[in-house]
C-alpha cells in the first residue's frame, strides 16, 4: 500500500526524532534506517523543502527535525514525500459519465479504506510513535534497546 519512499521518509524521522536534537549527516542516517544513501539525500530534500527537516552546511551542520514530534503527524511525512498518496477517490476512477461522483461499490470501499488509513496517520503524531510501549526500540538492535527512552526536544 505504501511506497518504499514513504517507508524511508517515515524511518528517517522517527530515527533524527529519537535522535535529537543533534543533527546527523545523510550517511549517518542512511546507516541507521539501512535506506541507500543517494535515495535518502532525495528524500531529505523532500522533507526540506516541506519544512519537516532543516539542514545546516559545514562544521557542526548535517539534518535535523525543523518541528516537534508532537506537532508532527504521519500524514505530514507522508503528504511530503507522495503528496498523492493519500488522494481520496471522489470521482469514478474510470471516468464513467454514468458514475461521475456516485461511485460504485468498489470504489466507495476503496476510498472508505483511503479514509480510514488518512484520519489514523492525520492522528497519530511522531512523538506518539515514539512514546508507545514497546520491548522494541526504533531503529535498534542493541541488547539493552528497551532501556533507552525517547530524548526530549
């Protein structure tokens, strides 16, 4: 259902939100989310210029998340990378003049599922992701993984 390049978006934020608030280079993220390194410089240019990550040149520079996890949603990664992901079907798919906007029942479950998947991403913010219970830390493989806890922004 979704792509690999929301995948990577998704696995880039929740690791520089766990991560921060320091900034990491493109390599040191493309190493911990296991994303191919030139894909992932794509990407981050994705969520610059929507304003969901900031990037500073030079000594002491690298990436950074630009909002706090609590202010940012699911949905906001997801409409950042694949603005059309997410399109609703509010017209018949096939262009059927008969169908127009009264869909068919295929198409209304279709797009009820669209719904139901958007109002889920649009509620579920990073930090949420972040705080939930879990033995299993983002990102992570090392032996004393659940000790750690999500750093504070």
């Amino acid at each position: 259902m979704f792509s690999q390049t929301v995948e990577y978006a998704l696995r880039a934020v929740v690791h520089l939100a766990y991560q921060a608030p320091e900034a990491h280079t493109t390599a040191q993220i493309a190493e911990a989310t296991k994303v191919p390194k030139d894909y992932l410089s794509k990407i981050l240019q994705g969520l610059a210029k929507e304003g969901i990550v900031r990037t500073q040149r030079g000594v002491g520079g690298g990436i950074s998340l630009s909002r706090d996890p609590a202010n940012l949603t699911i949905l906001d990664v997801v409409n950042a990378v694949e603005p059309e992901r997410m399109r609703r079907i509010t017209t018949c798919p096939l262009g059927l003049k008969t169908h127009g906007v009264r869909l068919c029942p295929l198409h209304k479950r279709l797009d009820g599922a669209i719904a139901l998947v958007e109002t889920a991403f649009r509620d579920t913010t990073l930090a949420e992701v972040l705080a939930e219970p879990s033995e299993s830390v983002p990102l992570c493989e090392t032996p004393d993984a659940a000790k750690l806890k999500v750093r504070k922004r």
